[in-house]
C-alpha cells in the first residue's frame, strides 16, 4: 500500500482543485473513526510507543525508545487509517465529478 505524502498524491483526489481536496478530506476524515480497525490502530501505536519507552528505558534513552516505537506505530496507524478513509474518498471525488459534468453538460 503506497504511502501518500500529501493530498494531491491520492489518486482520487489529484485532478481537484486544493480547495475541493480540503473539502474532501474534511468530509471523508472522521468517516474513518466509523470502524474499528481505525480504533486498534490508534491503539497499536499507543502500544508501539509504550513499548519503545520501556525499551528505552531499559537502556536509558526512554525518550528516544518513545519516539521510535511511536514513529512506527504512527506510521502503521495512518496507513489503517487511509485504508478506511480512501472508499469515502473515492465516493465524495466521484460525487463531485458527477456534478461537476453535471454542471458542465447541461
């Protein structure tokens, strides 16, 4: 699953302007917090950085152990997260482009 850096690299959402992106997101975003895979990720990078203070800990770099193992886990999180974000994505965009050529055609 690629890892998307900025709005304008999802796929969906690259031919819209920034202001529908936003649009977009905004109404897609919280959409996500519907299922509970999104829960466990929020939990798992909890875990990750618990995990890396105790670590850390261990070998006196607490701070550091946290910022790794929540880096990872805040890594692992967001790609849960857009996986359940990308099909309301993909149906405010086509959404949006239906009544865009509806606009258009007629």
């Amino acid at each position: 699953m690629p890892i998307y850096w900025t709005l304008r690299a999802i796929p969906e959402l690259a031919p819209l302007s920034r202001k529908e992106r936003g649009r977009i997101w905004r109404l897609s975003y919280p959409k996500a917090y519907r299922h509970w895979q999104a829960w466990l990720g929020i939990a798992f990078a909890g875990i990750c950085g618990g995990t890396g203070v105790s670590i850390g800990a261990a070998h006196g770099f607490s701070q550091v152990g946290a910022f790794l193992g929540g880096g990872i886990g805040g890594v692992i999180c967001g790609q849960i997260l857009m996986h359940m974000i990308l099909p309301y994505i993909r149906q405010a965009a086509a959404e949006q482009q239906g009544v865009a050529g509806q606009k258009r055609g007629g």
